[in-house]
C-alpha cells in the first residue's frame, strides 16, 4: 500500500462495510484508522495490502497485534473486496500472503470478527483454516460484530 492509496481504501472499506449494513458505532467502518491506513500499519508488527484491478483499487486487507489481546496474537484486519473483485481468487491470494507475513513477524495465532451475514467471507475463512469461537478476543471496540474466528500460524 502506499500514502496515495488512503482515500480509494477508506472508499472500499465504507462501500463494503454500508453494503452489508455494518455502519455506527461498534463498526470498524468508525475506526480512525480508515481515513489513514497507510500509517496505521507499520511493518515488521503489521502490515496492509490492497488488491487493484485495471489500476483501480478495489479490495484491501491486512493484519496488526490484536489490540488488547495476548501479544502472541494479531488481527486480520479490514479485509474487504468490492463486488467487481469476488470470485475471482483476490480473496485466496491476499489471505496467503497476510497468513505468510503475520507468521514472519512472529505471531502464533491470527484472530478475526466478521459478520454472519458475510456468507462468502467466511467460507474464506473457513478455507484458509479459521475456526469460530463462542465469543471476542481483545478488546477491538467492534462489539457490532457477531461472528468470531481464529487460527494457528505456522
């Protein structure tokens, strides 16, 4: 990601995240990080993607420590693709490249909370080894959400 990508990845996380109605308070869409992603993940702890499509980006995503959370876990963090993206393996390629990064910078386990309603998404998850908890990790303030995942790193 580079410092002139912020404004299209702000346009692609609040696009997403008003589609499936995971808007107010209790939403990452509130964080104020989305406004300036390209400084919220500075690497070898972090690190954050974006997946463009005829130069145009059009999905994002990345990791970071889980914020409140035991220091051997990280987040998956504000990974999201606009419908022109979906299906297409974007999703598969990015999942890859964060679970590689997030292992390199030390993490043990990657956690994650989404949306029942994210069908797609968490057949992703589910693909790349994540399973559901009973309940949050962290204290990540997205108490909207209800669906909760995690997984080993290698």
């Amino acid at each position: 990601m580079r410092m002139d990508d912020n404004t299209a990845v702000a346009d692609v996380i609040r696009g997403v995240m008003t589609e499936f109605g995971a808007v107010g308070e209790g939403f990452s869409i509130e964080d104020p990080e989305v406004d300036d992603m390209f400084a919220a993940y500075p690497s070898p702890g972090a690190g954050f993607w974006v997946v463009e499509q005829s130069g145009k980006v059009e999905g994002c995503g990345g990791f970071a420590a889980l914020t409140g959370g035991p220091p051997e876990t990280c987040e998956l963090r504000k990974m999201y693709f606009r419908p022109a993206l979906r299906g297409l393996g974007a999703g598969h390629a990015l999942m890859e490249l964060i679970l590689d990064r997030a292992a390199k910078a030390g993490y043990q386990q990657i956690y994650l909370e989404t949306l029942a309603s994210m069908s797609a998404a968490r057949k992703l998850y589910g693909r790349h080894g994540f399973e559901p908890l009973n309940g949050p990790m962290g204290a990540t303030g997205h108490c909207g959400c209800d669906s909760w995942m995690a997984r080993p790193l290698p």
